[in-house]
C-alpha cells in the first residue's frame, strides 16, 4: 500500500473515533476528497518541479500513535529555549503534554485547538476563522484538514501584548515510530493586539517522521505578529510546513525561517492582504549539508493600496545538499503604490550542492515598486585570503564569512534568545568557535 | 629575519617574479619602488601567502625557516603582516570583531587563551586613539563604504594591534591626504623598534619622508635592478624610472 491509500483508509478509522475531530465532520469530509482527487503532488506540477516526494509516498507512516509517551524535561531541554520565559505547548507523538507544557487563559488564550473545538466559549472564534484563510484545493493542506484533531490555539483579544513568547514544540519519539505528524494551529490576533511565536519540530527517533503541518493566522487591524520557526531536524525527518497569514490594515506580520536540518523541508509560506496599508515580512536563513533538501515557496498577494512587503533569503549549501527558492508576488490591480522588495542570495560552498531559484512576479497595477534579484556564488577568495593573512584559519575565515553573509537576517531577530540559539546553531554547523557577536 | 633567494613565482602559469633577492634584518626599513606592473604588489602577495600564487624557483627564510608551504594565517601567525592596497570589504562584519577574532586566532596558534575582554578593550581604545579613529568607527563593517583613507587608517590599525614582527606596507601612501598620511606614518614608526622590520612598497618619495628608509630597492620587471640608500628614492623622484629601464 502507498501512503495515500494507508491514509485513506486510515481517515475511516479516525473519522469513526470519538474526539474533537467530530466538530468539523463537514469541513474534514470535503478536505479529504479534495485529498483522494489529487493525491500527492509530483513533479509534473509547477509548483513542485524541483520537490520530489517519491521516496516519502513509498514509506509506511501511521497516523495513530500506539503508546503514550512521557519525556523527561531532561531529554528535551536542549530543544527548548529556556533562558527566557515563555508560554509553552508542547506535543509528543502527536499528543498534548502537559508536563513540558505552560498554557494560560488569563487574559490571552495559549492552549490547544482540541479544547477549542470542544469548548462552546470558543465556538465562535472556530466558526469564524477555522479553515478560512487555508488554500482548501492544496491536496497536502487538504490532507491536514482531513485529519485536523490537534494543534495550538491562540487567541489574542483587542489591544492584548502578549508579554512572553510562545513556544509551540513538537517531538517525534522511537516509541511510535514512523508516525505521520498533522498538527492544525489556528492564531488569531484581534485589533491591536501583539505576540511573538517560536515554532520547532523535533525528531528524537532514527526512523523516519512526516509532519504535514498547517498554520493559519489572522492578524486584524493594526496586530503585530513576530513569528519564527526553528528548524534543524535530524536527516530523516520530513517536514512540510504550510502557513497561511491573513492580513488587515496596518498588521504588520514577519516571520523568519531558520532551516538548518531535515531530509526534506517544504515551506509554503502565504501572505494574503485584505486590506490596505499592511506590511509583511518574511526572512530566512538555510544552511545545510548532506543530501538535504530545503525548499522555500513564498508566496504575498498584494489586493490593496499602499502596502509594502520585504522578503530577504540567504542560503549556504554544502556538500550535495539542495535548495529552492520560489518567490510569488502578485499584486492586483487595485493595488496600486505597492512596495514589493524581494532578494535571495545564496552560496555554493561545494561542487555538488545546488540551488533553483525563481522570483514568480505577476504585476496587474501599474504604479508600483517591485524589485526582485537573487544571486548564486561562492565565498569571495580575496576576502578569505585577507582574513587568512590576519591569522584566521581558512576554516574559520570561511565561517566567518558565511556568518557575515547570513548576518543581516539575524539583526530583526528581536528575541535576544532565539538570536543567540540561532547564533550557536550556526557556528556548530560552521564546526568553528568564534565570537560571533557582531 | 627575511631572506629571500633567486624568487620566481607568479600566478596562472604566467612568472611575474624573475629572480628577487632581498635580505630584510631586525631593526630596518626597507623601501621597495618601481614602475606600474614591475611585481611589486606581487612580491608582497607572494610574501604573505595567497594561494593562487605559486614559487617555481628559489626560496622565502624567515627567521631562517622556508615559509614557502605555509598558508596565509600561518605565516601571519609566525609574525608577517601585509598592509593591503586593496583591503576586502566584508558586510556583516565590524573592524572591532574582525580585529578580535584575529588577535584571539593568533593567541591561539600560539596555545595562549582568548585575551581577557577588558585588556582587548583597552589596547583596542590606545591603537585607535594613535591613528585618530573613532569608536563609530570601529562598528562598522570591516572597510564597507571607507574611503581610501579610512582603508588604509584601517589597515594600521589592524598591524598596531597584531604587532608584527615584519610589516609590508603594500602603496599604504595611495589615497592619503598630506595629514592622513602623518597619522599613518606616526602608526607605523611606533611599530618601529630592533626587533621589528618593515618593508614599504611605494610608488613615490613622499612617504619615505615620514617613514625612511635604510634601503632603497628598485624593482622592474620582476628583479632588483638597483639598490641603494634613501637618497635613491630622491634620485627617482627626480629623474623618473625611465634611466633605470634603460640601464636594465
């Protein structure tokens, strides 16, 4: 059996199991046909021309779990920032953990979409909001909804600054091994209102892990969202992460994408505009090795006036690893005073790494800025040989200059925390120790 | 300290360097002059150790030990410094994290700790007071948007900080204006001492005012044609480098 079949058949056991699932019978039901049309997506679609998910359609996932598991804070310490105080909703295998995690209602709610769903208090929100903002024909974000159960929940309510950031983790352990992971969040930040999220999958397990994950946020009139995922997973983890950002006037929505690890990374992240004068941001930094693969689809659909949105990408590749960059601008004809800035520069540190490219800009308004450029090169030789004739060694001049290559991405970083993780994360990769606090 | 025997090197299959003999003891300074394209900028290049240039013939001592199959930041790390015609612009780097990341590379090398913060801030506060820099400076990205002699000021104050045992001053001079200029000889001088060398590599005469020589080398076509006292330097200034072509 392919994987699309195990889950078919597996969505009839899951569809007939009491849980909070029962509350989106009709939404499921319509998500996991469009899922059965379409399958997986291959290589013959536009879309997914460089991402091949062959080898993951031949390898036997499960979708139920079989035991509970408890972690130890031990285990999985390292994997959560501990040196600033956070919200924290942890999921293990799938399942919520309430011992690693640090929910709240006071005022904000960070808790769990199962609650949600089954809770009349939050019916309202659900109904407005749930699967609204989610591409319905997207077979994998299609796929998620068909499975939707579990996940984060965070309500932000009018004029609420979140004061601590939220970190959302997912570990994937040996007890359940191969489990297909659908976590669901759902964020909603209502008028003025302000968080900053950190978002992580983990794997603990050698065997393989497929996370098909899908965010949806809405940030309504003149919300901050700062969000940032982690991602720096083992090399049989597969990961694809779907968010999708609704946007109204003056939210201003960044988020910034640390992809260090993982045998296949796909991140589709959307922005949509509903309104004028919004400003989005998105930026990332790759830096892998091996033979993995990380793949980065933007996408900003600019609908309205006098919005801006910034896009800045650095990639490193070494070794026989593989990247891709697709970045979609669309900005409609009402549109007009658009501010679109899009740049991806990446580095080939070895004969073998590769790198597609594509900025994808389709322009309907005829006042506006777009500007677009990305390049592909290799680190500077003079540069290396200045550095080398001060008395630092090749292999640290190298890391040195990677580090300034990336550096630019990290200066928005506004969690000191997540900057100083992201900083060490880099130098263990560069195998080098050196002051990094530029 | 330097000796360097019937040199010939140069890059992609092209000898730029014809047989250089140069002998470099503690305590000089030498001069090295010549015409656009004599190999000057090479020499100092070869000295210091790019990759890409290669030693066909002949040999580089320092301290008596062949440095030829060194890399670059090993023969940094033995005490040589180049001051480079053409410092790299580094984005994302500031002089004051570059300069430290070298200091503590080269403590290192020599199994020495990282110099304690408060020392490196300090002798950071001397070196740039000397060669009149200011601390904004000093947050910049590494010669990102300097001007010519902001570079070069930079330069000096990146060998008053690696206090080397033998400095070449690759056309240091270009780019300066007349007070530049002093503070970058007054940077120099103070590196001066019996066990230090340094080697200037000029087109004219005006730094070797500020900085004079022992020695006068001519250089042209990849060999020293003539040698001399610092009056050699005023003699070329005077008549030009044509008398020495033709006498080569």
């Amino acid at each position: 059996m392919d994987l699309k079949e195990t889950l078919l058949s597996s969505y009839l056991a899951f569809d007939a199991q009491d849980g909070p699932q029962r509350k989106l019978q009709d939404e499921r039901a319509a998500a996991i046909e469009v899922f059965e049309q379409q399958g997986f997506p291959t290589i013959k679609q536009e879309d997914w021309k460089y991402t091949s998910l062959r080898t993951l359609t031949k390898t036997h996932f499960s979708v139920f779990p079989k035991e509970d598991v408890n972690l130890k804070l031990e285990e999985v310490k390292q994997y959560i920032l501990q040196d600033v105080d956070t919200y924290k909703i942890v999921f293990v295998d799938g399942v919520y953990n309430a011992y690693l995690s640090e929910t709240t209602h006071d005022g904000v709610d960070v808790c769990l979409l199962s609650a949600a769903l089954t809770k009349r208090k939050f019916a309202p929100v659900i109904k407005k909001y749930f699967n609204q903002i989610a591409d319905k024909e997207a077979s994998l974000t299609a796929l998620n909804t068909a499975f939707t159960k579990e996940g984060a929940y965070i309500y932000v309510p009018e004029g609420k600054v979140v004061e601590k950031p939220v970190q959302i983790i997912h570990f994937a352990t040996d007890k359940n091994p191969n489990m297909i992971l659908q976590p669901r969040n759902l964020i909603v930040l209502e008028k003025n209102a302000e968080i900053q999220i950190v978002e992580r999958h983990q794997s603990l397990t050698a065997e393989a892990t497929f996370s098909n994950v899908v965010t949806e946020i809405f940030t309504e009139q003149n919300a901050q969202l700062d969000y940032y995922k982690i991602q720096n997973d083992n090399v049989e983890a597969t990961l694809i992460d779907s968010t999708y950002i609704s946007q109204q006037k003056h939210s201003h929505a960044k988020v910034h994408t640390f992809s260090f690890g993982g045998k296949l990374t796909r991140n589709n992240l959307n922005f949509y505009h509903k309104a004028p004068e919004i400003n989005s941001t998105m930026k990332g930094i790759t830096l892998i090795e091996g033979k993995q693969f990380v793949d980065h689809h933007t996408l900003v659909h600019h609908a309205q006036p006098n919005s801006e949105s910034h896009q800045d990408y650095k990639g490193i590749y070494a070794e026989n690893a593989t990247g891709v960059f697709n970045g979609k601008i669309i900005v409609e004809k009402e549109a007009q005073k658009t501010n679109a800035f899009q740049q991806n520069n990446n580095i080939l540190m070895d004969d073998k790494a590769s790198i597609n490219t594509k900025p994808q800009l389709e322009i309907f308004a005829d006042d506006v800025k777009c500007s677009h450029g990305c390049t592909i090169g290799q680190l500077d030789e003079d540069a290396l040989f200045y550095l080398q004739s001060r008395g630092i060694p090749k292999k640290e001049a190298r890391g040195l200059l990677t580090y300034a290559f990336a550096n630019n991405v990290l200066q928005s970083v506004q969690i000191d925390s997540v900057k100083k993780r992201i900083n060490k994360l880099i130098a263990n990769k560069l195998g080098v120790n050196i002051g990094f606090d530029v | 300290m330097l000796s360097i025997d019937n040199l010939h090197a140069g890059c992609e299959g092209k000898t730029i360097l014809q047989g250089i003999n140069l002998d470099v003891k503690a305590g000089e300074v030498h001069a090295i002059m010549g015409p656009n394209g004599s190999g000057k900028s090479t020499l100092s290049t070869v000295i210091a150790g790019h990759e890409e240039y290669n030693v066909s013939q002949g040999s580089i001592l320092f301290n008596g030990d062949d440095i030829s199959e060194l890399s670059a930041d090993e023969r940094a790390h033995l005490g040589i410094f180049l001051s480079f015609q053409y410092p790299v612009e580094i984005p994302g780097v500031s002089v004051t994290n570059f300069i430290k990341t070298a200091i503590n590379q080269n403590r290192k090398a020599k199994g020495l700790d990282d110099m304690p913060a408060n020392e490196m801030l300090k002798k950071i506060r001397e070196k740039a007071a000397l060669l009149e820099i200011d601390s904004r400076f000093l947050s910049r990205s590494l010669n990102e948007g300097f001007s010519g002699g902001e570079k070069k000021r930079n330069e000096i104050f990146q060998m008053a900080m690696l206090e080397p045992k033998l400095a070449i001053l690759d056309e240091t001079d270009s780019g300066l204006d007349i007070d530049a200029l002093r503070i970058v000889a007054n940077g120099v001088n103070k590196l001066k001492g019996k066990d230090n060398a340094i080697v200037v590599i000029t087109h004219y005469q005006r730094l070797l005012d500020y900085i004079v020589p022992d020695f006068v080398h001519v250089l042209h076509e990849g060999r020293i044609v003539k040698s001399g006292t610092k009056d050699l330097a005023l003699e070329l200034e005077e008549k030009g480098y044509d008398w020495i072509k033709q006498g080569a």
